[in-house]
C-alpha cells in the first residue's frame, strides 16, 4: 500500500484526523522503546512526503492529506506522561471527535515486533494513553500498538526498560511492524478501521 497516491502537498478542507505519535523530545530519548511513536512516524513521513516543523499545540506538527482525508500529524513535545495536553489543545481547535485521534504508541504488554489495532480500550499501564483519556475524557480513539517486549526480569525497572535504546538489530526488525502500522493508519483514515484490525495485526516474537 503507497501513501504516495494519496498525498497531496496543498491539504483542502477542514481538518479531519489528528494522528499521534508519542515519545519524548530530546536526542537522549531519540532511539528508545518509549519513542516507538515517534520512530512510526519517521515511516510515514518518508512514504508520505511530509516533515513534522511545524510548531503548534505543543507539538511539532505536519498538516497533509492521506486517502483524501485532511491529519494533522503530530509529535507531542510534551514529554510521555502529559501527552493528553497537546492532543486536547489539538482537537478542541479543530473539533475533532476522540474517534478521529489516532495514537500510534509503544506497548510493553504484547510481544516484541507485535501490532495490533484498537477501536478503543483502556489506558492500560502506559501514561501517555492515561493522560490522553483524561484529557479527552473518553477512550473511544483509535490505537495503534507497536509491541517492544516486556521487561526482561520481573525486578527490572519499568522506567528504565522504556527509556532503554533500541539495539541495531531490533530497529532493523521493528521495520515490518511499523510500515504496517503506517498501513493501518491509512485504513482508519479511510474509513476502514475493520479492515486495519483483520489485516495489520503482526503476531511478533
């Protein structure tokens, strides 16, 4: 599936979707699992054409069409655990319903190099998905769950697995997962959610 056929340099129309990567700002954060929003959106930027400099809602943002929709594309700056601030300020400018704010994010609960696709659900253990519930006060948005693994012994730090780099070798593996993700977040904008949850789910190690 190629962004390319549905990107157009001159977005028209009202903002439809806001779509979300979360992370944390900052080079020392840069290749971390708690990134892996951010990393997803390195993907589609490359496919689709786009680069997120824009400086707006607390976030660096990219306003481009996908599949004839109007995003806005967003990487909160916000740090992880407020990352509800900057979606907020975003949909309540652009009166986007939660439906249509989807959060592509790390999950460290299914198995590493794992994707699956949610209409909705709760937070879970991950602070930025708590901080966007409580911000939007709802749970009905679409998720995108890149999996890193869990932690490897039960006594490990969670804060410390999060924040820890990703090694050459799983970036490299984590490439499928994420042009997947990018896949999916094509099919939500169209539409598709359905389609996304059938066919983008990866299995992972």
């Amino acid at each position: 599936m190629s962004f390319f056929k549905s990107f157009s340099s001159r977005p028209t129309g009202p903002v439809e979707f806001i779509i979300a990567g979360l992370g944390n700002p900052g080079k020392e954060y840069e290749l971390t699992r708690h990134n892996a929003g951010f990393l997803c959106l390195d993907i589609l930027a490359n496919r689709v054409g786009f680069s997120t400099d824009r400086i707006k809602f607390k976030s660096l943002t990219a306003d481009v069409m996908i599949a004839g929709h109007r995003c806005l594309v967003m990487r909160p700056q916000t740090y992880m655990n407020n990352s509800g601030e900057a979606v907020r300020e975003a949909a309540s400018f652009y009166k986007i319903k939660p439906e249509n704010c989807i959060i592509i994010f790390d999950d460290i609960d299914i198995p590493f190099g794992a994707l699956r696709v949610k209409r909705k659900g709760s937070a879970g253990s991950h602070n930025g998905i708590k901080s966007i519930v409580y911000h939007l006060n709802s749970d009905a948005f679409p998720r995108v769950k890149i999996g890193v693994g869990g932690k490897p012994h039960p006594d490990y730090d969670l804060k410390d697995y999060v924040l820890s780099t990703f090694s050459k070798q799983e970036q490299e593996a984590l490439k499928k997962t994420m042009e997947k993700a990018c896949d999916a977040v094509e099919l939500i904008v169209s539409g598709d959610i359905d389609k996304a949850m059938q066919t983008c789910q990866i299995s992972g190690k």
